[in-house]
C-alpha cells in the first residue's frame, strides 16, 4: 500500500522521499555544509523518515514528518536542525 501524507491545507499526497531529501539538503546547505556532508545528512534522514512512514498504520501528516525530520536532524547536526525548522519552505 502506497502511504498518503496529509498536507497542511487537508488534502492527500502520495509519500514522496525526495522531498524529504531535498529539504534536508537544502538546509544543510544554508547551514554552510559542504555538499558532501549535506548529502549524507540528507540520505540518512529521509530514509529514516521513509522506514518510520512505512511503519506507521495511520496516515501521517506533514506536520509529524517536519518534527519526526527535526529530531533526526538534531542527531546530525544542530545548524541544520535550526535551519530546517526556522526556514520551513527552504525547497
């Protein structure tokens, strides 16, 4: 079964890890990151995220990826943290 994210405004969207992965990358980039530090950063937390989504039996909101997102980044890194969770529409 393919997971469904609820957006912020109510509606549906399939679950798309690149997203994730582009939004971490992003900020850890702003965060001064070199580009190979950004991308294992952004590798390891979007397959975390996509191994928890995968676990879930409920649909997840956006809003539990952005703060599920946030707690993995601060395990890597507490600039990007900051970055991701100050600048939200970064991608």
């Amino acid at each position: 079964m393919e997971a469904h994210i609820i957006k912020r405004r109510g509606h549906k969207e399939a679950y798309d890890e690149r997203k994730v992965y582009g939004s971490v990358y992003s900020a850890s980039l702003n965060a001064h990151l070199d580009k190979m530090n950004a991308e294992k950063i952004a590798e390891k937390v979007s397959c975390e995220i996509t191994e928890w989504i995968a676990a879930e039996t409920e649909q997840v909101s956006s809003e539990k990826i952005f703060r599920k997102a946030i707690e993995l980044i601060k395990n890597e890194n507490k600039d990007v943290s900051f970055m991701y969770e100050t600048h939200r529409d970064l991608a």
